[in-house]
C-alpha cells in the first residue's frame, strides 16, 4: 500500500501536475497525430556534426570534458557564448558575466531560489510559459498576469501592475513566446527597458525561440537593447538556451544577470548539480566553435517555417471562422482561439478531448494562466509533424469541432 503519511514540504501544495504530461498519457493510441509537443523535430538535429564536435572535445580535451569542472560552467564555452550573443547585437557581455545552467529551465529554478519569498508578487504574461507558474509557484510566488496580444505584453497594463504589486521582478518571453507565439514589438521592447529602471524592477529575459525566425529577424532582444536605455543592464537577467537550435538532450542554457545576483545563484546551483555536464559543454564548446551552428539555424529556420505555413493555411481552409490566431513569425507554436462560430464549440479542454477521439492532440490554453484563463485557448506546435501530417491532423481537428 503507499504510504500517505510521508512528510511532504508544504510547498508542493501550491502547485499541480502539469496538465501536458497528463495529457500525454493519452497519447498512446496508435496513428495519433500529435501537436502537443513542445519540443524541436528530432529530426533536426545535426547528429554528424554534434558527434564530431564531441569526438574532438574527447581527442582534444579528454581531461576537462570528462572530469569536474567550475560551476559558473567550463570557460570554453562560456567564450563561445559570449560570441554567439556578441553576433545577434549584445555587446558587452564578458565570458565571466555569465553562467553555464542545466538548459535555461535550470536558470528559472535558480531565479526562484535566489529571489522568491512565499509571498513575493511576480508579474509574467498571461498566458505563459507553464513550468514557469510551475517552478515560481514551488517557491511561494503569488503570480500576476500581465495582458498580451499579437505585439506582446500590454506595456501600459504592465506598468499599471508594476505600480500597484511592486513586483520582485517581471518574467517575459519577448520573442516568439511559450505558448502564445507572440513578438513584442520594437517600441515595447525599449518601454519595458525603460519601466525597469524608472521603477528599479529586475526583468527576466527568457529567449529560447529567438534565433527561429522564418522570415525577417526579430527585433533585438532586451540584452542587446540594454545599452539604449542607461541603467538598464543594471535591472535585467537574460536567460538563453541551445535545447531548440541544437538539441535538448545536451541540457546547455546560459544565464547573464547583475553581478550579486549571478553569485548567488551559482551558490544555489553548487548545491543543486555542482555544474552542468562539462561533457556536454565541452560538445557545445567545439560545436559552436566549429563553425556549424549558421546552417542549422537556417535549415531549421526553412523546415519550421515552411510547417507554420501549412498548419496556418489548413487551420483557414478546415476550420474558417470557427478559429482565430495570429500567424507565428517564428517559433514552434499556434496560439488559437476558438470562437465559437455556427455553433461549434468553444471550450478547448472539450475540444481537446474531441480531437483526441479523432485521432489527434494539442494542449488546451487555460494551464497556461496563472490567473483568469481563457478557456477557448489552445496551442498547436507543428514542429514535430511534417506537412502532410500538418493537412492531415488539422483535417482531423475540423472533423472532432
């Protein structure tokens, strides 16, 4: 029998099993048609030049990628960080401004430790980023939900929110957002900047999708703006992560925040895993000093936009006005409403058991709020399926509506 009398902390109270991985335990019907996912196309990854790059980082450098290494992350590759940052426009970043975390859901999980009192008012986007409500909330967060549409968070709205909660600090997915797919616009971006300084408000930077732009390349990031507005590097973390330009598996993120607060969070990370793989950052290290990272990029760039296209397009052919969206500008999401035109249904968690009767499964929007969901919401990745199986799904997701 379980044992029901284990002295659970209490704060695990304050937070629920995500609602994607229940969802995913209804995924093992045969032929199933999956744009649950939140992860990048295995099929993607660049298999012969990442074992290239880690069978020199073993001829090279056997001794430093196989032994321990300095938690702030292995120097090599903070170097190549540095760079990899300096050539979409940040200047300024030094190897030692910054420290090498377990992908940049490690980051998050450190920016909780080091900052959240149980209590502490944190203001993130409504919708947002799941495990974020997750993670902040394990510490004790009281989350505020700032509104966003198609040019991101409403920065009227968030200083409205500053000025009434005063925040520990604001989390943002400026471009290509988890789950909303949203791009928050050039002018917004240097409010934000701006806000952060006048109210002496810390602003975390997530930015694992930036570099998945179809077309043209995204604004710049709130680290690479930084230097416009004085004094804003002062109040900004930005968090960065190769998970979805290069593989998941090799779990390497980044984190550049003020000097204090850097310190203390590898005091927290020292407790927690002593250091990220120094095998896996030793890869990363040659990877990116190889040269190879320009032609993933743009492959990847070409097969997930060409996706967007179609998953786009079918959603107008096979579900008309029955659905609404913005199309993503880069990305692995379609963030959707339903509208409940002609009487169709509007309720995404009934659509979503509907679809997955059809054969086909997505995420249902409301767990991406922390507060006030809308429960005609719903993303669709099309990064793991190709486009045949993009018409074919959405024809699946118009026969369940």
């Amino acid at each position: 029998m379980p044992n029901s009398n284990l002295p659970f902390a209490q704060r695990l109270d304050n937070v629920e099993t995500s609602a994607i991985r229940e969802l995913f335990k209804l995924l093992g019907k045969p032929g199933i048609i999956s744009f649950a996912g939140g992860f990048p196309d295995s099929a993607m990854f660049d298999v012969t030049g990442i074992a290239a790059a880690a069978n020199k980082a073993l001829t090279e450098e056997p001794g430093s990628a196989l032994q321990y290494g300095a938690t702030e992350g292995y120097e090599p590759l903070r170097k190549q960080l540095a760079a990899f940052m300096a050539q979409k426009g940040v200047q300024n970043v030094a190897p030692e401004q910054l420290i090498v975390t377990t992908g940049s859901q490690q980051a998050l999980d450190l920016i909780g430790k080091t900052l959240i009192d149980p209590g502490s008012k944190v203001i993130v986007e409504g919708p947002t980023f799941l495990a974020t409500i997750q993670c902040f909330r394990l510490y004790g967060a009281d989350l505020v939900s700032a509104p966003i549409d198609a040019d991101g968070v409403q920065v009227d709205e968030l200083e409205e929110l500053i000025k009434q909660h005063k925040p520990k600090f604001i989390y943002l997915i400026p471009t290509f957002g988890n789950p909303s797919g949203g791009l928050l616009s050039l002018e917004r971006r240097k409010r934000v900047l701006e806000l952060a300084v006048k109210y002496q408000t810390l602003v975390v930077e997530d930015d694992p999708y930036g570099d998945l732009y179809f077309n043209a390349a995204p604004p710049p990031s709130l680290l690479a703006l930084s230097h416009e507005v004085p004094g804003s590097r002062d109040w900004l973390v930005h968090c960065g992560s190769l998970s979805k330009v290069l593989s998941p598996g090799l779990r390497v993120g980044w984190m550049v925040a003020p000097a204090e607060l850097l310190a203390r969070a590898v005091m927290c990370k020292q407790f927690s895993d002593a250091h990220t793989s120094t095998f896996a950052q030793a890869t990363a290290a040659q990877y990116l000093a190889g040269g190879h990272m320009p032609a993933t990029l743009a492959r990847v760039r070409k097969v997930y936009g060409a996706r967007a296209k179609t998953m786009c397009d079918a959603l107008r052919s096979e579900l008309g006005d029955a659905i609404d969206f913005v199309t993503p500008q880069g990305g692995l999401f379609v963030w959707a409403r339903l509208t409940g035109a002609n009487g169709k249904t509007k309720d995404g968690a009934t659509f979503a058991r509907q679809a997955i009767e059809k054969g086909v499964a997505f995420v249902p929007g409301a767990p991406f709020y922390c507060a006030n969901p809308d429960l005609s919401t719903l993303r669709l990745s099309f990064a793991t399926a190709d486009e045949d199986r993009i018409r074919e799904g959405v024809g699946r997701l118009a026969q369940a509506l």
